[in-house]
C-alpha cells in the first residue's frame, strides 16, 4: 500500500507516464518491452497504484526517450 502523503504524486506521475505513452502511439506492452519492465507493472504505475523506483522510473523515461525530471515534473 502507498503511504498516503505521496499518493498525490505517484498518482500524477503515473498519469504523466500514461500521456507520453499515449503521445507516442505506444501501448503498455510496447512501454514494457521497451524498458524491460513487467506489463502489470506498467499498469499499476500508470494507475498510481504502484510506487516506482528511481531506477524504473529511469528505465521507463529512457523507453519514452525523455528525460528522466520530465516523467517527475508534475503539478500536485
């Protein structure tokens, strides 16, 4: 469970990742192949029920080819 205090912002970034994905014509599987994370991993960051690591939110923006402070620049 994510502690309540950053529910906001994983929340936000997850729907950041879903609007570059979604830019970009990719589906979650595609995003998945790409940075070598699980599908459903996918899903439940884009969902903002998953709390991502620095290391795959990095592996995720490479995927996107965007930097890393784009995935995080979010308004809370």
């Amino acid at each position: 469970m994510i502690n309540v205090k950053n529910k906001k912002l994983v929340t936000a970034i997850g729907k950041r990742i879903r609007a570059l994905r979604e830019e970009q014509e990719l589906s979650q599987e595609d995003l998945a192949n790409e940075a070598d994370v699980p599908l459903s991993q996918i899903g439940r960051i884009e969902r903002g029920e998953n709390n991502p690591t620095i290391s795959t939110l990095y592996v995720i923006a490479k995927a996107l080819k965007v930097d890393l402070k784009v995935l995080v620049d979010v308004k809370l």
